[in-house]
C-alpha cells in the first residue's frame, strides 16, 4: 500500500478512536447539576431571605449561589429564581426559571480542574447576564434574528475563557424563542449566570477538554507522525 494510504488510514483510525466510540471523552471526570435534588416550587432569593452572594445550595459538590442582576443603564435588580417554574415547559427534566437574578456556579471545591462547562438554555426574552470567574456582561435577546438569534454583546471569551453559543433547532415551536447550549471551554473556577425570562438545565462540568482541543491534538501527532515516516 502507498505511504501516503497508510498515513490516511492512520489518521481515520485516531479520529474514530477520538470521537467515534467517545472512549477520550468519557476517560474524563465530570459533576452535574440538573436541580433534581431541590424540590420543584423552590424559590431563592430577595423574597426568601437571601442576599446577594450567599449560597443556596450545593449539588455534585458545586455550590450555586444567588447575586445582583444587572439590568439596562446600569441599574441592578435582585430578585428570584425558582426551581422548576415557567421554563418547565420546554425541558423534559426540571430547570431553572430566572426572574432578574443572577446564579452563580462555584467549581473550586470539585475534585478536578474544570476545563469545560455546558447549559442547555432556553430564552423567552429579555435581558440576560452571562459571566465567568465573576467577569460578567449584559447582553439581550434578539429575536431579529430568528430562526438563530443571538447573544449580540456576548463576546468569544471572557476571562480567558472561550465561550460558544450552539443554537438547537426546535421544529414546530412558532413561539420565536432561542435555545440551545452555551459551552465554556478554559480554566474555570465560577460561572455565572441569570435573566429576565431565561431557564437553564442541565450543567456539567468536566475536566476533559473540548472536542475541538482534542482535534488540534490529534493533528499534531498526524504531523509527528508524517515527519518520522517521511
């Protein structure tokens, strides 16, 4: 066989042990937070006797918190979130539902670096807080945009940490709302998050890099390999 089949077939071989069976991305430890052990109609917040900053709870051994939103023309708000609410209806599991408060999410206690961190969101409107390592911005729904709107404000990374926004497609849902992932990939000790009319779910924080810090990996020992056989 030509050497230039060989290396083909050796680069198909590493990025089907990559990401065809997922044995490197399962190699790796992870906590979750799904908010399956707070009972649905939980609510935190300025009208349950916190304040901004304290912790609420703590679930996989990440501590959530609640903390002051920040609204339009630099105004703050703090008010409530609730356990399961308005944003039960477009999760199959029990979410978060946001009413101008932001959630804050401490890795530092885990038992491993967190390098990548997920949320499933769904957004019905408004004003939203997205932040990591407690560098936090502003940014707004943009139904202008629909089918895909966006995070306008939200930049590629915060804190050295880059941010990505994965749109999920939601056949028959004629609302014009947006959902998906927001994925976190970097050295992150807190993430922090919070709305006026957005429900999260499902947050897992893994220290196993993103699949695309796996592919520049993978390519570099392709190149490794091709300078040896050359």
């Amino acid at each position: 066989m030509p050497s230039s089949l060989i290396r083909k077939a050796w680069l198909i071989a590493v990025l089907a042990g990559v990401f065809g069976t997922g044995s490197a991305w399962a190699a790796g430890q992870q906590a979750a937070v799904t908010f399956e052990t707070v009972a649905p109609g939980t609510m935190f917040g300025v009208s349950f006797g916190q304040n901004p900053g304290d912790a609420v709870f703590t679930e996989s051994g990440i501590v959530v918190s609640v903390d002051t939103f920040l609204n339009e023309a630099n105004s703050t708000s703090f008010r409530n979130f609730e356990i399961g609410g308005f944003a039960s209806q477009f999760f199959d599991t029990t979410p978060v539902s946001f009413g101008n408060v932001l959630m804050g999410l401490d890795f530092s206690a885990l038992p491993f670096s967190t390098r990548r961190v997920s949320i499933d969101f769904e957004d019905t409107g408004g004003i939203e807080n997205i932040g990591v390592n407690g560098e936090v911005v502003r940014t707004e729904f943009s139904p202008t945009n629909f089918p895909r709107p966006d995070f306008p404000e939200l930049p590629d990374s915060l804190a050295g940490v880059v941010i990505h926004v994965l749109p999920r497609d939601t056949p028959g849902d004629s609302f014009g709302y947006f959902n998906g992932t927001l994925v976190f990939t970097g050295d992150i000790q807190s993430i922090q998050i919070g709305g006026q009319q957005l429900g999260i779910d499902n947050i897992i924080a893994t220290d196993v890099p993103e699949p695309a810090t796996l592919t520049v990996l993978t390519l570099g020992l392709v190149v490794m390999r091709r300078r040896r056989c050359g």
